[in-house]
C-alpha cells in the first residue's frame, strides 16, 4: 500500500463526473466539485473527520457504496493510522468510477440494442 496520489482524473470525462456526483452525495459534500485532485483532498478530509467523530457512519456509508469489506479491512490493519484516510478515499474513488463504467456500459448496450429493433 503506499500513499502515493492515483492517476490524475479528468473531471471532463462524463463517467468522472457521474463518479464525483455519488462521492459527493454518499458523503454529504458540498456539490459542484470539478477537479479529482479536490475531490480526493476533500474525501481525504471527510474520510479523517468521519474516523474520528463518527466510525459507524464511515463504515455504513461504504457498505452503502459496495466498497469491498476485505479491502477496508485490510486497509484497516496494515495501513498506517495517518495512511488510512487516502488509501479508503483511493478505495472509494476506484470504486465509484468502477461502477460509472459500469453503468455507461450498460446504458451505450441498451441504446445499441434500441436502435436494432
């Protein structure tokens, strides 16, 4: 695990921006994030206030967003405790783009197989 930053996101890119839009509310930020290296910032942030004032909601809101337990776990017990907000956020974000691709792909199937009928 190390704590370098991930590959810069362009926030252009619509399946970013569906990802931004879903951290944004899954974690109750102010909306309207643009750029991935702020929202990184900024969940790195939340991530660290949720882990101090409130453990469970943390945990609940990544259950809520499918956030793999055996990866949080893992982060949990062999990151160090400075460590862990950045590599949950990476996590989170990974995520989150994972499931926008996702999606895309399923609505890009749905519309091609529209236009066959």
């Amino acid at each position: 695990m190390s704590s370098e930053p991930n590959q810069p996101i362009d926030a252009n890119d619509p399946i970013v921006q569906s990802a931004i839009e879903r951290i944004e509310t899954a974690f109750e930020m102010d909306p309207g994030l643009r750029r991935g290296d702020e929202l990184r910032s900024l969940l790195i942030n939340r991530i660290t206030e949720l882990l101090t004032r409130n453990p469970e909601k943390l945990m609940a809101i990544l259950y809520r967003i499918d956030v793999k337990e055996n990866a949080v776990n893992e982060i949990m017990s062999k990151a160090f405790p400075t460590e862990v907000p950045i590599h949950l956020a990476d996590l989170v974000i990974e995520r989150q783009l994972a499931k926008a691709r996702t999606r895309a792909e399923h609505r890009s199937s749905r519309d091609v197989a529209g236009e066959r009928e």
